[in-house]
C-alpha cells in the first residue's frame, strides 16, 4: 500500500483559537524524505498532509501531538487514504 494522504478532523475546534500540531510515524521514527506534520490552526478543525508512503505488512502508523492548543479541540478523528500497491 501506498499512502497518500492523512486527514485529522475535530469534532470540536479549539476554542481560545490556538493550534495543535501532530506528527505521523512509521514504525516509531519520521519517515522520509519529510516528517509528515498536521498542523490543526487557530479554530479550525481540520488538517491533513499529502505524500507518498510504501507501506508493508506490519507496518504500524502512530500520530503522536506535539503541541497542545490552549483548550484543545476534541473527537480526534484520523482517515488514512491510500492505494493498493
């Protein structure tokens, strides 16, 4: 599988407007050639990054938040979308 897209939705925004930044990781490390960062700005309430990523089975896919916002939003939900290899 190839991955070619993370979205990260809210269910609620932020509500003082801050942001809250996200990195995806393969395996426990950024991939490369670039990390793949989701920044959630200000009151919005989503994000995404595009690429490309060769997956193999047993890959695992962790999103770990590296910033908080000042009243984080909440319902944190992630779509992964890629094709099949």
């Amino acid at each position: 599988m190839t991955l070619t897209e993370v979205d990260l939705r809210y269910s609620t925004a932020d509500a003082a407007g801050s942001s809250s930044v996200y990195h995806v990781y393969k395996n426990g490390a950024d991939f490369s050639p670039t990390a793949a960062t989701i920044t959630i700005s200000g009151t919005g309430t989503t994000g995404s990054w595009t690429g490309s990523l060769s997956l193999a089975k047993g890959d695992v896919l962790t999103i770990n938040c590296t910033q908080v916002g000042t009243t984080p939003g909440n319902g944190l939900a992630a779509l992964f979308i890629g094709t099949k290899s």
